[in-house]
C-alpha cells in the first residue's frame, strides 16, 4: 500500500516508503533552514530603520518597501518552510530572495580587501543555502509537515 498522495503540487513522493529517519531528517532540515530565516525577519521589524538605511546605502531603491519584502520573505516564508505549509513554494520564494539579495548584499568582489574574506563566505553560505532550499522545493517537505499529512 503506497501512502504517496496527491495535492495541487504534484505527488509527494516523500511519503512513499520514506523511513524514520528520513521523515526526522526532513524535519531536522527544515527547521535549520527556516531558522536562518525567522529570526532575521523579526529582527528586520525591531530594526526597521536600521534596515532601510542599509539597503539605501547599496543604492537600492525603494528601500522601505524592499525592507517589508525581506520581512515578509524571511518571516513569512520561513514560518510556512518550518510548519510545512505550501512548503515547495516557500522555499522556491525564499531561493528567490537569496538569488537576488545575495549578489547586492555580499558582492565580496567590490569590498575593500578588508571584508572580503567575511562577505565572500556570507556569499557562499547564501549559495549552499539555496541549494537546500532547491533541495525542499524538488522533494517536498517531508512526512512531518502540514503538507505531507497523511490524507485521509
């Protein structure tokens, strides 16, 4: 008997003959992902001047409403990613962001050399990030999420 179900996204096939350790392995990973995230949403709120002085000084525009895009982003997103809910399409949203924001924020190449070796590995970390974000959009989010519940 297959517990492989079906739901706008397309089949989870994580849930056909995954194991226990893959459902606390899926778990485990989408609780770290989301927590890089949730945390700096929050923190973007308490610092919400803080934030759009930054993003102005890279010469974005628009910096108040890139600031409540990151917001809704990272806090959003990353609540839906760590309970499972829409979960491919949180984190296909938050590789988006990080596509985007990882080359204006940490562009390690135009730094005085002074930063460089600290923005080329915040750049990188971005990257790896998205690799696991890719990861939960291609397989879904597991077993143990909202949308991996067993249907009934």
């Amino acid at each position: 008997m297959s517990t492989t179900s079906t739901s706008p996204y397309g089949t989870n096939t994580a849930l056909a003959g995954t194991t226990g350790t893959q459902d606390v392995a899926t778990l485990v990973g989408r609780i770290l992902l989301s927590w890089l995230f949730i945390p700096s949403g929050f923190s973007k709120i308490a610092g919400f001047a803080g934030v759009t002085g930054y993003i102005a000084s890279k010469g974005i525009p628009l910096p108040e409403v890139c600031a409540a895009i990151a917001i809704v982003a990272e806090l959003g997103l990353g609540l839906l990613l760590l309970v499972g809910l829409k979960a491919r399409w949180a984190a296909l949203g938050l590789a988006v962001f990080l596509a985007v924001i990882t080359p204006l924020f940490h562009n390690f190449w135009a730094m005085p050399e002074a930063q460089q070796m600290m923005q080329k590995q915040a750049f990188w970390k971005n990257l790896a990030v998205l690799g696991g974000l890719l990861f939960v959009y291609a397989f879904g989010p597991g077993a143990w999420s909202i949308d991996g519940r067993k249907r009934v």
